[in-house]
C-alpha cells in the first residue's frame, strides 16, 4: 500500500512538471485560432506545421542556432578540463587559504545572477578594451560569462568523486613508473567521469537557455546573437504570435534531449555518487 501511494505521488509530480512541456508542444502544432481561444483544450483536431515554418524561416535562423551551439559545447569543454584540474587540486594538494577557496565557492552560488548582470556588463566592456574577442557583441563574453558561474558549482561537485579515489591508487600508479599527468588523465579521469557528465549536463542547460546574458552582452551584433534572442522576432506590441514562439521553444529542446540522451546512464550515476558524496 505504501509503496502504490509512492509512486503514485511521484507520477502526480512527475505530471505536473511534464504538463509545460506538453502544453509548448501541443500549442506548437495548434492552429492560430485555437492558440488565441478563450476556451483552450488539451488537444488538437487540425496539427498543422505553420508554427515551426514562421520559426524556421526567421532570417539568420541558422547562424543563431550554431551561435548558440558553439558556446553552449565550449562552455561545456572548459567547465570539465578546469573542474577537473580544480577539484584534484583542491582535493589532493594542501596550500594556504584552501578552506577560504572552498567557502567563496560556496558563496559565489548565493549571489542572484540578476544582482551581477550590470557589473558584469562593465567588467566584459573594459576586458574588451585589451582584448576584443572576449568583450560586448562577441560569443567569447557570453563563454567567459557562464564559465564563471558554471565552475564554482562544477568544483564543489566534482571534490567528492576526486576524494573517492583511493590516495593508495595514486601511489601503487607512481610505484609502477606513472608520472602525475599519466595517473592524472589516464586513471583518476575515467573514475570521475560520471561526475564531469553531471556537471556537464547542467553547464550546457544553462548556456544554452539563456537569454539574460546573451540579451545584455550582444547589444548590436545581430550576427553574434544567440537562439533564445531569435524569438524575440514573434513578440510583438499589438500581440505576440505564440505558435511561433512555441514551435520555437520546442526546437530549442530537442538538442537538450539529445545531449541528455546520450549521456543519461553516466548522468543517473553521476548524480547517484554526488548525493552519497
């Protein structure tokens, strides 16, 4: 009985946070007409595909979507390689100030991203001034930007799968003539690598969602302007076409989808390890 109760109110949760999904998807293949009723159904008896061809055909369409993917991957290789190198640093080295290190980490996830938008602003117009590629109206602001609120999360996440590993797998891996770099990317790489997926996932949800950064960051540069800042083009003062901005949405999706698929089964451990951590 307990167990039947369970699970149920686990399906009644995972209902209610599935029925949005639903919803963008459903008012995707909606006509115009039942999208703007005042009598809205939880289905359709016309799917029509004019939603996703406004969407599709928005002009620089393409260049937004490889905008978005080139920083979304980018964000996701450094945030592992610096994690990483981060994590083992401050799980296997011991320097002054390393518990001061850990507690800012800890204090850089409490700040609302809102509060630092305007001195981030500033911050990426000056690092322009010397060098340009990482400055305002370039995809280097937006890389540099979620890296750093990326890491500090990585970092915390990744210490308790690098104090995993056994310091007497590091010796017997330097007894048998393996330097630290070798036992570095060869052995204790592999062994966290459900945790790297995990922080990876949640990286590339972030850089590629957003529309904060990318809105404030890119002012003119409509070539360097990312996917989310494409369905701007539907909202509009008299009324917003919300097929188009549905169609949209779900299309921003399906790379999520895909990326969550093809690391789910790391993922499930990588999460199950952090929580035992």
């Amino acid at each position: 009985m307990r167990r039947w109760l369970t699970e149920g109110f686990v399906l009644v949760i995972a209902a209610v946070v599935a029925f949005p999904l639903f919803w963008m998807v459903l008012s995707a293949f909606k006509p115009e007409d039942e999208i703007i009723s005042a009598d809205p159904v939880p289905w359709t008896t016309r799917p029509t595909l004019d939603s996703f061809t406004r969407a599709l055909t928005v002009a620089n369409f393409g260049r937004y979507f490889l905008n978005s993917v080139v920083v979304a991957l980018v964000v996701v290789g450094l945030s592992i390689l610096i994690s990483f190198l981060a994590a083992t640093a401050l799980t296997r080295f011991r320097f002054r100030s390393r518990t001061t290190l850990l507690i800012m980490l800890l204090v850089v996830q409490m700040v609302p991203v809102e509060a630092l938008t305007v001195p981030l602003f500033f911050l990426m117009r000056s690092v322009g001034d010397s060098v340009p590629a990482f400055g305002l109206n370039h995809l280097g602001s937006l890389v540099l930007v979620h890296l750093a609120f990326s890491l500090p999360f990585a970092i915390w996440m990744l210490r308790g799968f690098v104090a995993a590993v056994p310091v007497e797998l590091e010796e017997a891996a330097t007894l048998d003539g393996a330097s630290r770099f070798r036992f570095l990317w060869q052995v204790l790489f592999p062994l966290v690598a459900p945790g790297l997926v995990a922080t990876s996932v949640l990286s590339f949800i972030h850089a590629w969602n957003d529309f904060l950064f990318a809105k404030t960051f890119i002012i003119s540069a409509v070539e360097n302007q990312t996917l989310p800042l494409a369905l701007q083009v539907f909202v509009k003062p008299d009324q917003n076409d919300w097929g188009a901005i549905m169609a949209g949405s779900t299309l921003m999706t399906i790379p999520v989808l895909i990326f969550f698929m093809l690391v789910q089964r790391r993922l499930v451990s990588g999460l199950a390890g952090a929580v035992k951590g």
